[in-house]
C-alpha cells in the first residue's frame, strides 16, 4: 500500500495553543499558495478532495492533519504568498507556521512544494530558514512539471539542487506532476526513508480512529 493512500483527516487548528498532542510522527507539507500543493496531497492520497484549500486569503489559515495508515500523520500547512492579505492574517501566518516548524517534537521532516517554473521564493527560503537548522531532512517537490519541456525542467531541478548545496543532503529536490501523476514513487520512497530512521521512537499514543474507509492495518493494536 503506497504510503500516502488512504490518509484520514483527523483535526484542523488555527493557534499554536490549538496544537494537538504529539501522536505518531509528522511529516509536514507546506508551499506557497497556487504551487499545487493541494493537488500533490490529493493526488499522494488518491483522494480528489482530500486537501481542499480555501481560495479566499483573508480567511483564517488553518493547519490541517491526516492519519496515514501506518500510524505517521500528513500535516497541511497553510499556503503563503497571498498577495494583498490583511496584516492581521499575515502576523497569523507567522505565528503559527513559525511555531511550528521551529518547535514540534514530532515533526520529522518538511516536504515543501514549490512550481517548477518558479522556485524558491523569499517566503520558501523562510520556510527552509525555520526549519532546516533543526537538522531534520527537508524534500522539495518542484511539481507541475508537465508545464515544462525535458530540457527546462532538467534545468530547474539542477538550479535548484545548486542554489540548495549550503544546506548539503539535509535538503533533496525532484520534479513532480500531479496532472501526469509522475514522481510518486520517489516522494513516497523518501519520506518512508525519513520514517524509518525514527522507527519506534515517536509512538503512537492515542488509539488511531477506525472507520469503513480506513480499517486498522492487521496487526496493528490500538495505541500501538
Ligand atoms: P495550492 O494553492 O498550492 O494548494 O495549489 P492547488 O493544488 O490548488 O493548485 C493550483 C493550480 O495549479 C490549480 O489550478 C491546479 O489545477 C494546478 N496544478 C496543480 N498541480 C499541477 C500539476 O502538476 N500540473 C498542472 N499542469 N497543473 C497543476
């Protein structure tokens, strides 16, 4: 069973304080609005409608979190980059994406989806700013690859890949398409990586929710 498939929503927090406990661990997905990184969850969790991300930027953002099916939960960060967002939201933003990322126990790595025609923004090198000194491994998604020729996108992943070199094998990069469904296997494979290294280390604590859609895996307790 691909890593991704069948995740489950669980919980959607808008404050820091709102922040479940740590239950199992996270791997976060963050990218600037309009990246595509709502089609690259859905498409992950072979869900259409899975991530669903309100176009209206003045309202509240929201951190949203999905049970995978191994116990390890798929965090949604709100996208950024919105243009003309209240200071208000903006500061919301802020707050609760750099808490988060500075601080969360749990989180063991960032996936941070970028378009492949326009990488590394001044608010995704933020992103890496906060995260990426923890030590904990970051993958970029440089996704709607399908815009772009062999040759471009060659090109991108190589410039992308050179403008990352400070931060050495702490931070990987690879083309991605939602629409053409292409790249699944490496992001699955890489995040897997990330899981096992931590193995057992970040338990799972609260019983994983049960349903039709999403039966405990055989062998599975609950809580465990
Ligand atoms: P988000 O704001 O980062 O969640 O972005 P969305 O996932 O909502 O995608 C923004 C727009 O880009 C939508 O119109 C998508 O249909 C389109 N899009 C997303 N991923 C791809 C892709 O891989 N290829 C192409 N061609 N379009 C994509």
């Amino acid at each position: 069973m691909p890593l991704f498939r069948h995740a489950a929503f669980e919980i959607s927090i808008a404050e820091p304080k709102g922040l479940p406990p740590p239950n199992g661990a996270e791997i976060a997905f963050a990218g600037r609005s309009n990246a595509g990184k709502s089609s690259a969850i859905n498409t992950l969790a072979a869900h259409t409608r899975l991530a669903y991300v309100s176009k209206t930027p003045g309202r509240t953002q929201l951190i949203n979190f999905f049970r995978l099916r191994n116990g390890a939960v798929l965090v949604d960060l709100p996208g950024y980059g919105y243009a003309d967002v209240p200071e208000k939201i903006r500061r919301q933003w802020k707050g609760l994406l750099e808490n988060y990322l500075q601080e969360r126990s749990n989180l063991i790595g960032l996936v941070l989806i970028m378009d492949s025609r326009r990488p590394l923004t001044e608010l995704d090198r933020q992103m890496l700013g906060w995260f990426a000194p923890r030590g904990r491994p970051v993958h970029i998604l440089l996704t709607k690859s399908d815009k772009l020729s062999k040759n471009e996108a060659a090109s991108a992943l190589v410039s992308t890949r050179k403008a990352l070199s400070e931060w050495g094998d702490a931070v990987t990069v690879q083309l991605f398409s939602s629409l053409k469904k292409t790249g699944m296997d490496e992001v699955e494979s890489i995040v897997a990586g990330w899981l096992k290294a931590v193995g057992d280390e970040i338990p799972v604590y609260v019983p994983l929710a049960e349903t039709k859609e999403n039966p405990r895996p055989k062998g599975r307790k609950a809580g465990g």
